[in-house]
C-alpha cells in the first residue's frame, strides 16, 4: 500500500522533512506517556500492528517538530497536499505516514475527527469563520494524536482574520499544528508576524517527467497522452489531470490557443475578449451550480420546507435571512471560481506566448504547448523577441490586475487589445 505522500510529485526534499518532522512529533509523545503506556498508546500499538506493510520508523528526535507550518509553492505543486499528507503522518500510529492505518486513512479521506480543513468557497476568508476555527482547534484531541489544522490558500484571510490566527499561533495548544498553504512568505501572500511563528517548507514546480510519471501510473493515462498534459499544464498536476481526462477542458483550452490569430483588430480584440469572459462564466456556473442546488435544497428542508401547519409556515416566514446569507456565499463562491477559470486560460495563453519568446531566441528548450508549436513559431517570425515578450507581460500584467481586483473584463479587454497592438 503506497504511503500518504506517494501523490506529492518531485518534492524528495520536502517530503524527508516532513517524515522526520513526523517522526520526531510521534517520539514527543511517547516521551509526555507516563511509564504505564495509556490506554490510547496502546489502542494506536494495537492498530499499527495490524496494519499491512507498516514498519516502525527510526525515529530522529532532532528533526524538528514544531506547532506552525507554511507550505509555499506555484500553482500545482501541491501544497494543500503536503499539507493533508503531513497531517496523516502525524496522525499515523508509526508517526511517518504509512498509509495502512486507520489514522492515515481517515486523513486522507476526510473523515478524522481531528483534522480539519478550511478551503475558503469565496474571495476570502473571514475573522468569524477563523475565530470559530481557533476555538475548535483548542480542544484536545478527541481520538488522534494531534489536533490538526490545514487552511488552504492562507493568503486570502483577511487582516482581521490573520489577526485572530496569529493569537492562536503565538499562543498554541499544546497538541494542536497548524499547517498553512500559501503562493509564498511575500508579505502580500502571509503575513510577516505569522511568517516568523512558522517553519516554511518550500515547494518546487515538479518536473513534466514527474507529471507524466503520476498521471500514468495512478490514474491509468496512456503515457504520450500523460507527457502532452503534463507539459500543456507547465507543471500543475491537477490541470494536466483535467487535461488528461476530460475532453471539455481540453475544448477550452483549444479556444484559448486560437485567440492569438483572431486578433485582427480592434473589433476583434474586444471580441476575443467577451468570449474569453464568458467560457469563463459558463465554466464557472457549470462547476457551482449542483452544488448551490443542493445547499439551497439542504437548507429549505432544515427550515421546514414542505411541512404542515402553523410552525412550518411560521419557520420559513423567519427563514428569509439565512436564504440571503446562503446566496451570498453562494455569490462569493462563483466569483471566485470564475476567477479561477479565467486564470486557468490566460495560463495557457502565457505558455503560448513564452513559446514564441523561445522560439525568437533560438532557446533550446521544449515548448509548452506541442501542438500549437508551428503558430508560434509563425509569431515568433513576426514579432521577433522583443513583440513576443511584450505581449507575454501583457498576460502577466492582467493576471496580476484581477488578482488586484480589477474588473476581469476591463484588465481582459486591456490584454487582448495589448496582444493586438504589441
């Protein structure tokens, strides 16, 4: 059975230090057990026991374990899953993460009681929701060895929200991680008061190789397919997944590389510009949409939708401001998602112009994207390398502007007319 961190591709020197660091939390624990193991040291021996394929570690006690980690990283290194890794590790009976027992198994699934995740649905995350969050990590665990907290993209939280997670940081249960995933340690990404309460564990843009190596081996891709969708995502293991296996992405992807040769003028740039919003827009609702159903559905039936008598209809009389808060979270989370959609293509459209850059140069280095390597070589005759790199910033610099929240379709239109006038 492959252990908890086999799915974080081309990160080795992360991952030894997490094991170590696993390792060494597993022998802090034994060492608080009174002489007479308690009754959960021995439930945990009991459990590793059975499990098949687990050995004990060697366990490194200097390899330093610590109550606060920020895992740093592009897009697609996998953060967030170093993150659950490393919290099965610490809630593994051996303490590195086999895999085998039933506290890597419940982590990695979603189901340990004390594991908990934030993964913000909106543009941010709020001081209540990290508040609630604080006070739930300072109970004690109820049935693992640690209480664990992971916050996916960390840098959303909100100043006041970063505020309450410092005091708990500062301040920390004594067997409670917590474990943050941010683009960087940039002020912009993290805050520097929490950046220095944290142990950093930097991860890296896994090789195409790598990628491939996954893609086939886990999921069952054929390998050239595997090798094209890990090159086309640069990188980003989730995306060359999507790539890999679902054919809709890769239709968009498609209408993303031709943008470049319908940019024949003004007209044609604002166009090009309102379909990209749009294929944004309609992917967006597609992946929120049976989910915003449900929850919707969820909460009318809890208020007592559908029943009879004078409590029910009195109950959804009184309804009216929860069904408003449930819209607005709803609203916030198809902003972002269609934000996400959005990056995902201008992605893609930077690849196709760093392609040309390349190729201008003479660089001897593979292209991103296979096959649209003959229309940007085309490009790259055209612009020569100094109009291929300006149109690459011009990509560059409308990320960063939605990130700033500029208007996606007023930094979107800026790009394209950019792209036409080079």
């Amino acid at each position: 059975m492959p252990d908890v961190f086999a799915d974080l591709v081309g990160q080795d020197e992360a991952v030894d230090t997490l094991r170590r660091a696993a390792a060494a939390a597993s022998a802090v624990l034994r060492a608080a057990a009174p002489p007479a193991a308690d009754a959960a040291g021995d439930e945990f021996d009991a459990l590793a026991d059975e499990s098949d394929g687990c050995q004990p570690p060697a366990v490194d006690t200097g390899a330093g374990m610590t109550h606060a980690w920020i895992f740093t990283g592009p897009p697609g290194s996998g953060r967030s899953v170093a993150a659950r890794a490393f919290a099965a590790a610490l809630q593994c009976a051996y303490g590195t993460g086999c895999g085998g027992c039933p506290g890597c198994h419940t982590t990695m699934t979603g189901t340990h009681a004390d594991v908990r995740l934030v993964v913000p649905e909106g543009l941010s995350i709020g001081v209540n929701e990290m508040r609630a969050l604080v006070l739930r990590a300072a109970s004690t665990p109820s049935g693992g060895r640690w209480q664990v907290v992971i916050i996916e993209d960390a840098d959303r939280l909100t100043e006041a929200a970063g505020n309450a997670l410092l005091k708990a940081i500062e301040e920390p249960p004594p067997r409670t991680v917590f474990l943050l995933c941010a683009p960087s340690t940039h002020p912009d990404d993290i805050s520097v008061t929490i950046r220095s309460r944290c142990r950093v564990v930097p991860l890296v843009q896994p090789a195409p190789e790598a990628v491939a190596e996954v893609l086939a081996r886990r999921d069952g891709v054929a390998p050239d397919v595997a090798r094209w969708a890990a090159a086309a995502a640069q990188g980003h293991v989730g995306r060359a997944r999507r790539l890999a296996r679902d054919p809709e992405a890769r239709t968009r992807r498609e209408a993303v590389l031709a943008v470049p040769r319908r940019l024949t003028g003004v007209g044609a740039a604002f166009d090009a510009a309102s379909a990209l919003i749009e294929a944004a827009e309609a992917e967006a609702e597609a992946s929120v949409a049976e989910t915003a159903a449900a929850e919707r559905a969820a909460l009318e039936t809890a208020l007592g939708a559908g029943g009879t008598g004078r409590g029910a209809a009195g109950a959804m009389r009184g309804a009216a401001g929860q069904l408003k808060d449930l819209e607005k979270r709803q609203k916030s989370r198809a902003t972002r998602a269609q934000r996400d959609a959005l990056d995902r293509a201008l992605v893609d459209l930077a690849g196709f112009y760093r392609d040309a850059l390349t190729m201008a140069l003479r660089a001897p280095v593979a292209p991103v994207h296979t096959d649209t390597a003959a229309l940007a070589g085309a490009g790259a005759q055209k612009w020569d390398a100094e109009g291929a790199l300006r149109r690459l910033e011009a990509v560059l610099e409308c990320r960063a502007a939605i990130e700033a929240n500029v208007k996606p379709r007023i930094a979107v239109e800026a790009m394209m007319l950019s792209l036409w006038k080079g």
